[in-house]
C-alpha cells in the first residue's frame, strides 16, 4: 500500500551499508518507522529530505513490518537549527518530548502543527526561545490530552484564593482549602497562572516576542516539568539540561 503525507524527521540512524533508518512524524500516519535504501549514497534523491527536524513530502510503501521511503521531497530543512548548538539541542528536546508522548502509528493534527510551527520560529533570530519552549510544553500537555485546569480550583471550583498551588496529579491549581488532596502541589504566583494561561490559549505566531522575566519561566519551568514527569513518566529532561548549558 503507497501513502502520500507530509512528515518531519525525528530520528535517523544509520544501516547497513548505504541505508537509513528513519522515525518519522507524519500527518496521516503518525509516528512510523521507516527505511530510506541507499539513502546514503551521495547521489541519492532521498538525501536532503531525511536529515533530523526535515519537514519533507513522503511517498511511503507500507511493509509488514516497516515503511520504505519511495519518494522524499524535501520542502523545508530549517538548516539554522542544525548550524546553532544551542537551537540544534532545543530542537532535539522538542523531538524527544514528541517521542515521548505519541506511540507509533498514532496521529495527532494539532501536535503535528504545533510542531511544525515552533521548528519554524525556533530557526528565526528575533524569537524569545523560553517563551515557545514553555508554550510548547503546555500545549503539548493539553493535546495530550493533560490540559491544566487554570480557572479555579480542580477540586472545589473555587474562582477567587489568597494563595494557589498547582497539582501535577490532580492537573491544575488548587486553592488553600483543599491543599490536603496533595501534598506535592507546588507554589504557583498569580502571575505565573496568569501567563501559564496566555502560553496555552493563544496562538505561537502570537506569543513568540513576549519576554518572561526569569523569576517567572523558572517558575513556570519547573511545574511543567514535574506535570510532564507524572503523566510522561519515561521522559528524563536530559536534553533539555544540555540545551541550557549552552546558555
Ligand atoms: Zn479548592
């Protein structure tokens, strides 16, 4: 069976002589692994289209176990990310944090847009990169299927507290009075709330120049690392401490 769908891709290993084995995110697909035969060789038409983050048109046969690369055009590289280490590495965490959340043939329309609208800004000059990063992870959150309730308290509705907290386990803010419901809630400022709920309502084209003070992004930072550890559980953050080493 042939298939015809846009694709990025988030891994390519070598095999065998010539070939490539790829893990490509895909719109009508999902995630596949695929193999590019002698993709390799230096003439080969495969080659510009399978290198990491290529958003490429794939025409795909379907095997019994694995998908062969037919055809592969590749219409954007986003060659900045490969030339900037520090770009290079958060776009190696988005790809991971992708990984980590879909299983293979498994599709998702507005992960897949998502992502290739942060690729996109992630390679231009002028971007604020802890601002899409964090707005990257807490849509990711709610395709998901994790959307965190910011509107009141996710245990008692309650609209208006001196003081919140947010529950990773419960997925969302929780008022002074039901703070025993989890004992591992972190502290969450009104602000932070307030920008957690800018990152996930509006669009990425729209957020991508707005500064966050430092106080806030670690802030925000943290939560949304110990939200994405309790429902993402085999995600280590190790590429995302490497990204900010190179800071
Ligand atoms: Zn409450």
């Amino acid at each position: 069976m042939l298939i015809t769908t846009e694709g990025f891709i988030l891994k390519n290993k070598k095999y065998g002589e010539t070939d490539s084995i790829l893990t490509i995110f895909t719109r009508k697909a999902g995630k596949i692994n695929a193999i590019a035969k002698g993709a390799r060789r230096p003439k080969s038409n495969l080659l510009a289209g399978i290198q990491p983050f290529c958003y490429s048109e794939f025409v795909l046969y379907k095997g019994r176990n694995l998908y062969t690369v037919s055809q592969c055009d590749a219409k954007e590289i986003f060659y900045p990310l490969r030339e900037d280490l520090k770009k290079l590495s958060y776009a190696a965490y988005l790809v991971e944090l992708v990984e980590a959340v879909i299983t293979e043939g498994q599709t998702n329309n507005r992960l897949f847009n998502l992502f290739g609208k942060t690729l996109y800004l992630l390679k231009k000059d002028d971007v604020e990169i802890n601002t899409i990063v964090r707005a990257f992870e807490i849509k990711l959150m709610n395709y998901s299927g994790y959307k965190p309730q910011l509107s009141g308290c996710v245990h008692c509705n309650r609209k208006e507290a001196s003081s919140w907290k947010f529950s990773s386990t419960e997925g969302g803010i929780i008022c002074p009075l039901c703070l025993s419901i989890d004992p591992y809630a972190m502290k969450i400022g009104s602000t932070t709330i307030k920008l957690a709920t800018y990152l996930l309502t509006r669009d990425m084209v729209e957020i991508q120049r707005l500064k966050i003070s430092s106080y806030l992004n670690d802030e925000l930072k943290k939560i949304l690392k110990q939200y994405i550890l309790t429902h993402v559980s085999k995600y280590d953050f190790k590429s995302l401490e490497v990204a900010e080493k190179l800071e």
